[in-house]
C-alpha cells in the first residue's frame, strides 16, 4: 500500500480538470484497441471504421449533430440537477413522456394540423417530461423518496406505457399489427436546417439550451444557490437558500428538456411513433454530463463525441460485423476511466513511503 | 380440494422462485452499505453475472459450476467499483452508474454468441412424503437449491451483522469511518471485501435469473431487479429480515400481475407490467416519509468517501 500513496493538494488542479477527459478518452482508445485485438478483428481497422470513417462525409458528420441533438438536451439539463446532488436518473423515462405527449398531438391532429401545430407539440413535449420528473420530485420534497430510484423506476414504467400506446390508441389504423404509428404529417415535422442532412430544428434547440445553461448556472443567483447546495448542503442551510425550491427547479428543467429531446426525436429523424425511440439517449447523457464536467460548453463537445459511439457502432455494425453492443461497452469504459483519473483533480500520485512534513489541510 | 386452494400451491412456489433473485441482490447490497458504500451497479453485476454463469454453464454443462462463475463475474465487477470508490476516492453514485451501463453494454457484448440457447433447467429438490403434500408442499419443499440458498443467507447475514466480531467491525466502518480507522481498523480493506460480497451476490442472484427462472439468456434479462434490490434494502430499513419481507411482497406483484394476465381480466398486459415498478416506488415512498426512522437506521457514513489524510 506504500508504494504508491494519494496525497491531497491543496487547491483543486485547474490543468487537471481539462486533462482527464482527454486521458479518459485516450485510455478508452487503447483499452478499445486491444478489445478489438482480443475479440479477433484488426484493431486499426476496426478503430478507424469505428470513429473515423463516419465523419468522412457530410450525411455522416450531419447524423453526428442528430445523435448529439438530444444528448446534449438532455445532459444540459441532467448536469444542473447534478450539480445541487439532485440525481435525476430518469431522463429515459421523461424523454419517452415527451415524445408520447408531442406525437400524440400530432396523431390527435392528423389531417387537421397547421402552422401551430408544430409549436404545440413541443410545448406538449417539454411538459410531458416535465410533468414526469415532477412526480420523483414531489416524492422527494414531500415524503423524502430517493428520486435516484424513484426516477428510475418511472423509466421502466414509462417504456410500459410507451408500448401499451403502440399496441393500442397510437397505433397506425391502416397498419395491419404492427406497432407503429401514422407518419407525421408535414405540419408536425421539425423543419431541416441543412441539406442533404437529417440535421433539424432540434440541434438549434439544444444549442439554445447549452447557451440558456451556461447563463443559468454562471450569471444567475438561482445557479449560484444550486452550486451551493451541491458544495456544501449545510451552509446553504444556514444561507437560508430553499433547498425545495431547487430540487423542484433542477428536476422539472431537466424533465422538460429530456422531453424536448424526445418530441425532437419523433418529430424529427424517426417522423412517427414506434416502441424504439432512443437507444439510451438518456442513460447515455449521463455519461455526457459527467465528460462534459457538468459545464454547458464541456457537454456540447462530449454530446459529439457519445453520438460518434453511436454512430462509430452502427458503422462498425455494417462494415466489419462488430457487435453492436460494444457501443455500450465503449461509453461505460470511458466514465469508468474519467471517474478513476478525476482522482488527479484533488490529488498527486506520489511514490514510496510517506514523508512527515507539514501541510495544510486539503 | 377446491381449484382455487389447488392454485395457491404453485402460486406460493412461484413468488418464491420470483424473490429469490431479489433476495440475493438486497442482501449483497445490504451489507455494502451497512459497511458505509452505497453501489448502485447491482443491475449492472447482476447482468454480468447472468451472462457469465450462463455462458459457463452452457460450455461446461454444469448449473453448479455456473452459479459460480456468476459470482465470480459479479465480484469481478464490484472489484472495479471498489478501486475506483475505495482506492481512486471516486464518487459513489456515478461510479455505480457507471458501473450499471458498463454492465449493460458488457453482458450484452459476451451474450451475443448465446441468444436463444436452451438449457436444462436445475433440477428440483424432491424429498418424498414432504414434496407431495398438498398444496404447500411444492412450494415448501420442491423448489431448486438456490431458493433455499437464498432464504438460508438471511439469518447468515444477520448473524454476521449482528453476532460476530467482525460484523461489528463492519457496522462501526459503516457508521464512522474516522472513528474506525482511529481504532486501528483498515477501513478500506473492510469495504472492499464488502464491496466484493455484493458483487457476488448480485452475480448469483443474476445467474439464478439466466440458469434457473427463465432459463435462457435474453440482453437486459435482469429488467429493473438490481434498482429493485436497492429499493429492497431502503425498505427493509437496512434489516436483514425484513428484506426477506420486501423480497416476498414483491416477488407476490410480480406473480400475481402475471396470474392476472392468465385469468384473462381485461387490463393491457403492458399497464399490468408496470405494477413491480410502481409498487416500488409506492413502498419506498411509505417508508421514506417516516425521516427518522431512515436516519435512525441507515449507515451514518454511507456513500461518504474515505481518505486516512483528509
């Protein structure tokens, strides 16, 4: 145990803070390196089919921003209730609650929509996950529930529920059984910002949301009170800052942004209901979060790079026949190792026995 | 015998089968956090577990031998956990997180070669005269070893907790980190082997699913149990004998949402199938209201990280 010892420094390492996520990345490229030498492909190849040959053209650099689209919504929001010790995990669920709530109205509507249908189900869709964040966060304030399972749980009910609309009420009437709804009409499709592209409205929407979060938490007294809480939880106690107040804040912002995302999806590259909307969107952005070190900026940069795993995994998927769920397997691997190299931030790694000299406290 | 009373028995047999994995998974965990660490990852090992106990026992052709690769790949995740927590000082709650998804991603990748294999199921136990009884004597006395397994670490892990040296050790680690490593006790290695029973018990629990309930291998195959089993150990109030209790109350949803669904009632099967999920949350919110008494009973050091100089 001597012979290699954590000292603590005395001032969190600001070097460090931006240097872990790169370290992070290039061990989970070495270690993918030598998975895929293991599991019997090249390991170059596979790498390069992996996250370099979907970026080579301009559809494929276009999907990026689609996958990153609700990754960073849902992360902006996630990362804000993280930051006050609000862990809200249910942003699968709240993202489902908004596409249920957003295409919906677009079913509802079908052959009778116009130009306000479009605004009315993306207000339909932030309060659909809004309203389901809202039930762990009732729980929380009022019976003291741990919204970490109380959000959880409402993801798997929330995919029940998903799949009882599709087996029933969304259900595409001229469909035979399959559980699919209508395609949306034109009036209820997110506009596309490039051609060529599946790029929508959505992106600018979660650009907004990373500019909106950014001002949040810098400038604002509500970001300073929720920095507060999550540091110290006993002085905003004593600062008179009400705690209730902003876990009902963090959860219902993120809930409302998960189901941005969602209505987004829906509404944007899949353009109908189907009992597969996201393939973990929202288990994914937590790991957007926590890469992105809870900052607006440094979740937009990660939000691409998991939507490269995404799309590297489908691309690998086709071209060599890798498992798809080595996808999974990469994003765990990369906050496995963020997590195990943040111990740098707060400590040097020192060799050797302990030497007796003072210091202050970390 | 009416038909009603002639339906009990397998009723009663089966909510045994469907607490089993519960039990494992809550009582592992139960004693992580009463060691003072809270892991979220018991879906993620339980998965791995299953995957691996499976894998083995389809190669090997031995369940014995799988329930023990189970363990082991679930202690192996946890081992992941412990450095990271324990020895890297990372946070508790993403590194479960963590710890979850990798299990997600990771089973799935080792179970893609498995998908729709059959396998024997483990024999049942069959003792004459007592297995034949009626109505509960299916339930009672003929289910597989696992089953019994598990009820049998219920008074293991109390006794340990609550009646051994070192069970004491435990609980002290788990209420005051300082205090204990000011008394001269390795906190770190205390939560590891910890950190590491859970694991094991989130393995079994897991290769219980994939050999023995289901039996087959299916991605994502635990469906929720391990956030279950944490539930489970808030709602037992960190009691071994009332997550035996919890256990049973659940594997009673599970099964009876299924019998509903047999009985043919009109309800959808998806709403049915969110009951286990709701009446999670529903008893988590009964006993966490009670502020007290969760303060009262929950490790006072839980999920704080540990460092000797700090």
């Amino acid at each position: 145990m001597t012979l290699l010892r954590l000292e603590p420094r005395g001032e969190a390492s600001r070097a460090m803070v931006y240097a872990t996520p790169l370290l992070a990345v290039a061990l989970t490229l070495a270690s993918g390196f030598l998975l895929f030498w293991a599991m019997g492909f090249d390991p170059v190849k596979a790498l390069h089919a992996f996250f370099i040959a979907p970026l080579m053209s301009l559809r494929g650099l276009g999907e990026l921003a689609v996958k990153a689209t609700p990754l960073v919504l849902c992360a902006i929001g996630l990362a804000i209730g993280f930051r006050a010790n609000v862990w809200n995990i249910g942003a699968e669920g709240q993202l489902t609650l908004g596409a249920i709530a957003g295409g919906g109205l677009a079913l509802a509507f079908y052959g009778e929509g116009g130009w306000w249908l479009l605004p009315l189900m993306i207000v339909a869709g932030m309060a659909g996950g809004a309203l389901w964040a809202a039930i762990p966060a009732f729980l929380r304030v009022r019976f003291n529930a741990s919204e970490i399972l109380t959000s959880l749980m409402l993801n798997y009910v929330a995919l029940h529920l998903l799949n009882y609309l599709m087996h029933g009420p969304y259900r595409d009437p001229d469909g035979f059984a399959f559980p699919e709804s209508r395609l949306f009409e034109a009036d209820a499709v997110l506009p596309l910002l490039v051609a060529g592209t599946r790029v929508h409205l959505g992106s600018l929407f979660a650009l907004l949301a990373v500019a909106a979060g950014w001002f949040l938490m810098a400038r604002t007294f509500i970001g300073f009170q929720i920095k507060v809480i999550g540091l110290t939880p006993t002085a905003a106690g004593y600062a008179g800052f009400n705690q209730k107040k902003i876990i009902w804040l963090t959860l219902l912002l993120s809930g409302a942004l998960a189901g941005l995302a969602g209505l987004g999806e829906v509404a944007g590259p899949i353009g109908q209901m189907n009992p597969t909307i996201s393939p973990g969107y929202g288990y994914t952005a937590i790991i957007v979060a926590f890469l992105g070190r809870l900052h607006p900026v440094g979740i937009l940069l990660a939000g691409f790079l998991m939507a490269l795993s995404f799309i590297g995994g489908e691309a690998a998927q086709i071209a060599l026949g890798l498992p798809k769920a080595i996808t999974g397997v990469f994003q765990g691997m990369l906050l496995f190792f963020l997590l195990a190299t943040d111990v740098l931030i707060r400590y040097r790694v020192r060799f050797g026995a302990k030497q007796v000299v003072g210091r202050a406290a970390a | 015998m009416s038909a009603e009373l002639a339906l009990l028995g397998p009723i009663l047999a089966a909510m045994l089968a469907a607490a089993t994995p519960l039990l494992f998974a809550a009582l592992g965990e139960l004693v992580v956090e009463k060691s003072g660490v809270l892991n979220l990852g018991v879906e993620g090992m339980m998965l791995v577990g299953a995957v691996c106990g499976f894998a083995v026992a389809v190669q090997t052709g031995s369940s014995t031998l799988g329930f023990v690769a189970g363990a082991a790949a679930g202690a192996g995740m946890a081992a992941l956990f412990g450095v990271l927590t324990l020895l890297l000082l990372a946070n508790q709650v993403a590194t479960g997180l963590a710890l979850t998804l990798f299990g997600v991603g990771l089973s799935a990748l080792i179970g893609q070669g498995f998908v729709g294999i059959p396998i024997a199921d483990v024999p049942e136990l069959y003792i004459p005269g007592l297995t034949d009884l009626p109505v509960i004597g299916k339930a009672l006395f003929g289910q597989d070893a696992l089953v019994y397994l598990a009820l049998a670490a219920v008074p293991a892990v109390h006794w340990f907790l609550y009646a051994t040296r070192k069970g004491l050790i435990l609980r002290a680690v788990g209420e005051n980190h300082a205090a204990a490593h000011a008394l001269g006790y390795k906190v770190v290695r205390i939560r590891f082997l910890a950190v590491l029973f859970g694991g094991a018990m989130s393995g079994m629990a897991g290769a219980y699913l994939s050999l023995d309930y289901t039996p087959m291998w299916a991605e994502g195959i635990s469906a929720g149990r391990g956030w279950i089993a944490l539930a489970l150990v808030v709602f037992a109030t960190w009691k071994p004998g009332r997550v035996l209790l919890g256990a049973w109350l659940f594997g009673g949803v599970t099964i009876a949402q299924l019998h509903v669904q047999g009985l043919g009632i009109d309800i959808p099967s998806q709403l049915l199938s969110m009951l286990p999920y709701l009446a999670t949350v529903i008893v988590l919110v009964v006993i966490s209201r009670d502020v007290a008494r969760i303060r009262l009973n929950a490790p006072a050091s839980l999920g704080k990280v540990f460092h000797p100089d700090a």
